[in-house]
C-alpha cells in the first residue's frame, strides 16, 4: 500500500535520494565497490564531499567566508561545540522548546546564558517577541522551527551580536539571508539525509576568539583546516546528502522549495481551521511550515485513537504527536509530496463526514 509519511525525523526522503543511495551501496561510481567499504580519501569520496559543499553554499548562496562543514554527533553536539567555540563571558538564548532547552544547559557549562525571553510558561504555543539582543553578548541564539512544538521564527534578526541558528528542522524550506548569521547548525535527518551527519555553516572570522583550549574534535578550526576530513566522516549519509542538494537545485533550488513548502502547509491549517473535529494548538502568526501540530476539539476528545485508526487506513503514517503535546503532527518536509497532504486532508473531511 502506498504510504504518506509524516514522521518528525528520521523522516521522508526524496525518492531521487533513496534510489541513488541504493545504487551506491550495491555500486559507487562505477568502481565496482559498495560506498560502505572504500576509503573516504579515495577521489571517489573527495569529489562527494567538495560536490555537497559547494552545492550547500551555492543553495544557500553562503559568502566566500562561510565554511560548509559535515560533522557527526548530531545537531545535539553543536549544543556545546557552539559555546565551546564562542563564548567567552556571556551569550544570549531565546528559549522556544525542547531543542533550545538543551542548547541553553550546555551553555551554561561555558559561562552567563542570558536567557531574553522564553514561551515555557505556556508550553511553548508561541514565539516570544518582545526581547532585545544585547550588545555585550558574545553571541544570540535561536532555534529556527521547534520540531516538538510546531512553532517557526520565519525572518532573519538584526543582531548586534553573530546570529547562531539550530535549522534542524527547516534547513532548505527558507531564503534567508546568510550574511545575518554567524553559525547555523542542521542535524541532516529532518529535511536533508538520513540520521548520522549535520551541516554546520561557519562564518571563519567568528573562530579563535575565546580563552580557553578547545579540544581537537570539538574545534571548529579542526574541521575547516581538513575540509571535514579530520577524521573519518559519515560518508552515507554525506552522499545521501548531496542526492538531496542536486535534487533541490535541479527542482528549482531553495525559493521553489519555499513556495511548495508554504502551499501544503496552508493546505493543511486550512482544514484544521475548517473542521469542527480539530484544532491548532499554536498561536496563528507563529505556525510552522514544516510541523503542524494538532489536538482534537475538546467536545471530540474521545475521538482521537479512532481518527488515528481511520488514517492508518489510508496509508498515513507517522501522525503520532510528540509526547509533550499529544494529539497529532504532521511532518511536512521538503520531501513530502503535497499529494500526501491531500490524502490527510480527506481523510479528516471524511473522518468529520461520518461524525
Ligand atoms: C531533531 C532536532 C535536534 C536534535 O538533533 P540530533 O541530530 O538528534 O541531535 C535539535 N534541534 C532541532 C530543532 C531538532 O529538530
């Protein structure tokens, strides 16, 4: 049966993405070896590796003095690579989520977290607004869409400080403008690769400014010197990347991306709003594109477990809402076809149909 997958992450992939990562697993480049079992120093490798950076800075149009780095140890690592690597004396944090809860403990390791402004209060149903950066922070940093929550920060912020951004979560789906941003940081496994490798986009002038040694793995300059060839990659996923970046620039790059991102994502809240069974639980002006979050009316309450029943029936998968909210979300990645969004979608009209 055909699927529709809304998982949250590890979540959909281009088909594009899983036929050409199969393919190289049986055959890499004509070499008539797996991709699992050469050597990432071959120039097989080199050339996956230079191919998805350069096609990283080209999508996101990045400045000549951004690096584009592949590390492991997930976008969790880069909660304390980030301050380990920038933060002197004191740095600013908007706390929006699970994600940027974390980002927050690991800072405080390193010295004064700032915390300007925070939706903790209210379970993180909104962005808070009203902060200022401070001038004397060494650095401002935000969590872009909260995967968990279903809330997105969709414009770019005039800092007095180096903007540091976790895109996790909707990496691709937005044309900002890099020259706002000091790092941003993307665990592949929402809207770009399989889980194993994040994209960390360094601005290098930012580096080399705190007081205290920086051990070898954790310091970014490590992995700009070699080219994120330090030590061995996650190649997998790397090449599965770079599938998924000649994809997108083949469909049109990141503004076409956006333009079909907002369009399922409007298709959907447009039938939460309409239908008498569902509701949003975020406030309106901050809703995500990329996860959408829903509960049922309190007066059908009951009828949840069926709903999720009814849409297993139709193939959707991966609705389950995250523990800390319950209710339903619905994963909306690049990847995802909006066709899959229409399958939802009837299946609420119905589901309201026979209710
Ligand atoms: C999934 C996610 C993370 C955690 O990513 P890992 O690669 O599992 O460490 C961090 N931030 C956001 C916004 C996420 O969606």
């Amino acid at each position: 049966m055909k699927k529709h997958n809304f998982y949250a992450g590890p979540s959909i992939l281009t088909p594009y993405t899983i036929q050409k990562t199969a393919d190289a697993v049986l055959n890499f480049a004509d070499m008539d070896l797996s991709i699992l079992e050469i050597s990432h120093r071959s120039k097989q490798f080199q050339a996956v590796m230079d191919e998805a950076q350069a096609l990283t800075k080209e999508l996101l149009q990045l400045p000549d003095d951004y690096h584009v780095l592949f590390l492991g140890g997930g976008a969790s690592m880069q909660f304390c690579m980030v301050p380990f690597n920038l933060l002197n004396k004191k740095a600013a944090y908007i706390n929006t989520g699970t994600w940027a809860t974390n980002a927050i403990k690991e800072a405080k390791i390193f010295g004064e977290v700032d915390v300007l402004a925070s939706s903790e209060d209210t379970k993180f149903n909104y962005i808070p607004k009203n902060f200022e950066i401070p001038a004397d922070a060494d650095y401002f940093h935000f969590t872009s869409n909260n995967t968990i929550y279903g809330t997105e920060i969709r414009h770019d912020f005039d800092s007095p400080v180096p903007v540091v951004c976790d895109m996790s979560s909707d990496i691709f789906s937005r044309v900002f403008d890099p020259t706002k941003y000091g790092v941003i940081y993307a665990g592949a496994q929402k809207n770009l690769a399989p889980a194993g490798v994040t994209i960390v986009i360094v601005k290098e002038s930012l580096l080399g400014h705190v007081n205290r040694e920086i051990p070898t793995m954790l310091d970014y300059r490590t992995h700009i010197k070699k080219g994120s060839m330090f030590n061995t990659p996650p190649v997998l996923p790397i090449y599965s990347a770079l599938m998924t970046l000649r994809y997108y620039k083949e469909q049109g790059g990141v503004k076409e991306m956006e333009r079909r991102d907002l369009e399922k994502a409007a298709i959907l809240y447009d039938e939460i709003d309409r239908n008498k069974l569902f509701r949003g639980t975020v406030a309106e002006e901050d809703r995500s594109i990329m996860n959408v979050c829903f509960v049922m009316n309190p007066d059908y309450a009951e009828l949840e477990k069926d709903f999720m029943e009814f849409a297993t029936e139709q193939g959707i998968v991966g609705i389950k809402g995250h523990r800390s909210v319950g209710g339903f979300r619905a994963s909306l990645y690049n990847a995802l076809p909006k066709e899959s969004v229409e399958v939802l979608v009837k299946a609420m009209k119905d589901f309201e149909a026979k209710h």
